[in-house]
C-alpha cells in the first residue's frame, strides 16, 4: 500500500503553513568543514538540502552544536561564529528557493562528549556518571572522561548559548523554525531520564519537577529569544540511546508534555521517536525489553499527542516508518507529520516518489556517517526518472 492523500494534505505550523505531512528527519551525516576551530556547513551541504526541499514541505538540520564545548564529534556543523551563520544562510536560501521550510535543531551532547574534542575541557552533564564504552576516538573509552555534574552557572551559561544559537538561526541564518534537541541521551535528555540524573539538588532525583527544571528554564529561554512560533522540541521517551533507562516514560514524559502545554503560548510543534525505534535492537525486541523494564504499561506516542492536543501543538512523528505506516499514523491522528531519515538520505524526491507511488533507491549504510569523498552516499542519489532506472 503506497501513501494516500492524508500524507499530502495542508497544515499550520506556528504562524505558517505545510503543503504537505512529509517532513526529513534530522540525520548527523558528518559533512562539515574545519573552519578555524569549529565546523561549518560545506557546499555539497547546501546541495542536500537544497536537493531535498519541495513546495510546503519541512526539513529538520543535522544537530547543530551551540558552542564550541557542545559536540563530541568532529565535522558536526554549529550555529555560533559568523562563518557558520553565512554558510548556513546558503543552506536556508537554497531550501526557500524551492518554497520549502527548515528548521535547525539545536545540540549540546553533554556527557556523550570528551575532552580531547573540546579542547580540553571537562565534559558536562547533569551527572559525573560517564557513558559506557568507547568514545568517538578510536581507543578512547568514555570513562577516561568522565563528565562533571553541571553547576548553576553552567546551567546559566549553556541556555545563554541556546538563546544565542537560536537567534543565529533565525535572525542571521535565515531558518524558519529552532528545534531543541532533547532527545537520544544528550544534555537534556540527561536530566529527563532517571537513571542518568541522580543529582540530589533541585535539579534532579526522583522528582520528575526537578528533572524537568533545567530543560523548561532553557526552552523559556529560547522562546524568549525567538518566539514560541518557531521554536519546536525533539524528544524520545522510549530512547535506549546513550544509556538511557527511564523507569516510568509514560509518567514523565506526560508531566513534560503538560509543561509544554501550560506554556504561555503553544510552540510551534513537538517531534517524538517512535517506541519500536532502536539504534541496534529489532522493533519487536525494543518493545520486549521496554515492557520488561518500565512501569508504563501503554507503549506509544498516542498518550503524549492526547496531552499536547489539548493546545492543538503540532504533533511530529519519526522512527522507521515507510509509506503504507505514515498514512495510517496520519489517517488515525496519531501525528500530523511524518518525518522520514534513512529513506528521505537514500531519495531526495522522496515527496514526489510518496505522492506519486514510485519506486524507492536503496540507501546506503556505510556512507551515512561520512564517507570518501564525502559526496559518496550524500548529493549522488539519482532523482526518479521516467524510464525508471533510476533505483538503486
């Protein structure tokens, strides 16, 4: 069953308007550039998104750091010196170009970070507790860094750099939406979860208002920097990423959703990961192990949309879906939007191909994290031609 017209019907989000309900998912792709000390979007970045935009549809960036301290990767992107601003602004007109929207999801990996990558400097997290097995550098496990529980001040300063990021974005960069990255066990994700926040401060612990408190002071703050109608959240509650193991999703992610709800003024939308979505494990057997290992007993995104449609916040889908899932999510209000990532990397017609019932190009799995050269698995996917030869 190929995609129906619940896929391709109009929609607000914030003060503007979708032609259409197929949105592409953030997806790190290691494409950046050295630029100085940091990294900046490349051309044949501008070329990717620029390939994949289409008339009324959404496109989520690559995490972007919001300072030099934020990503524990090398050739990610960020959003905090003049150079990327201009680079980005190349990226957000070529996406307009084609009447497309886009919105830059914003990063700090916290203690998914080391200090070899941030010269020097001690990762920050809201624990001291570091990941589990090997880092970025090869050789490198993450217990030779561990992180240091975040101060206030570090609080403080962090949201200052979101604040600062946003505006980038919006004001110079030319990007239509900031989505807050507080997902996968990064920064913000490491105050949600319980099992990663054991701070005995009013910033962590088994309050669930504790936990919540730094994310809802930093996303007050961009809101405050950039206004509501563009500003979005990313969040998992099942998330296993980044050892993450929260004992009771549900329960949380219904007092975050709530949060968000009780905003002074609704955001422009929320993105959530589907439950079966797992990095390394099968569908069936993260649904399995979520059902052994939490107290939430209802297993989907369904209890988080009722709580956010009580202000008709824009509700955004992802996690492994295909054509024949996205439509009936969409037909039974499960999401408002689909946001599609290996098949939207493997097609950049992927509209076109859903809309018109084409065949889809395989994707390519060793290229998503960089590849040589890094046009390999990035800019050469063929567009759907005619003759249909062009699935790979």
């Amino acid at each position: 069953m190929a995609a129906t017209s619940s896929l391709f019907q109009p929609i607000s989000i914030g003060t503007q308007k979708l032609s259409h309900r197929v949105a592409q998912a953030p997806c790190t792709r290691f494409r950046a550039a050295k630029s100085g000390n940091a990294y900046s979007p490349t051309d044949i970045m501008v070329e990717y998104y620029g390939q994949r935009a289409s008339e009324g549809g959404l496109q989520i960036t690559e995490a972007t750091s919001i300072s030099s301290t934020a990503a524990g990767y090398t050739n990610c992107p960020g959003m905090f010196n003049d150079d990327q601003i201009a680079s980005w602004k190349k990226v957000t007109d070529a996406v307009h170009a084609k009447g497309g929207l886009i919105s830059c999801q914003l990063w700090h990996t916290g203690r998914a970070n080391i200090a070899p990558l941030i010269n020097g400097i001690q990762p920050l997290s809201s624990t001291s507790t570091p990941l589990k097995g090997p880092s970025p550098i090869e050789g490198y496990d993450f217990s030779k860094a561990p992180p240091r529980e975040m101060t206030k001040k570090d609080m403080e300063d962090v949201i200052a750099d979101f604040a600062s990021a946003s505006k980038n974005a919006i004001e110079k960069a030319g990007f239509d939406f900031v989505e807050i990255h507080g997902a996968n066990g990064y920064l913000l994700d490491q105050f949600f979860h319980d099992n990663v926040n054991t701070r005995d401060d009013e910033y962590g612990g088994k309050s669930m208002e504790n936990r919540a408190r730094f994310p809802f002071e930093l996303i007050e703050a961009v809101v405050k920097a950039i206004g509501s109608t563009k500003t979005g959240i990313r969040l998992s509650p099942y998330n296993y990423f980044q050892d993450t193991r929260d004992s009771d999703p549900n329960a949380m992610w219904s007092y975050i959703c709530q949060k968000i709800v009780d905003l002074p003024e609704p955001i422009a939308y929320v993105h959530m990961i589907e439950p079966r979505f797992d990095e390394n494990l099968s569908a069936e057997d993260k649904i399995k192990s979520l059902g052994k290992e939490t107290k939430s007993s209802e297993l989907s995104l369904d209890v988080f949309r009722k709580i956010l449609n009580k202000k008709n916040i824009l509700f955004i889908a992802a996690g492994g879906f295909d054509a024949k899932t996205a439509d009936e999510k969409i037909s039974s209000g499960g999401a408002d939007v689909i946001a599609f990532g290996r098949i939207f990397i493997a097609n950049p017609d992927l509209t076109k191909r859903l809309k018109e019932e084409l065949p889809l190009n395989k994707h390519d799995r060793s290229t998503f994290y960089g590849a040589s050269p890094p046009s390999k698995g990035y800019i050469d996917y063929p567009v759907f031609e005619e003759s249909g030869l062009s699935t790979a």
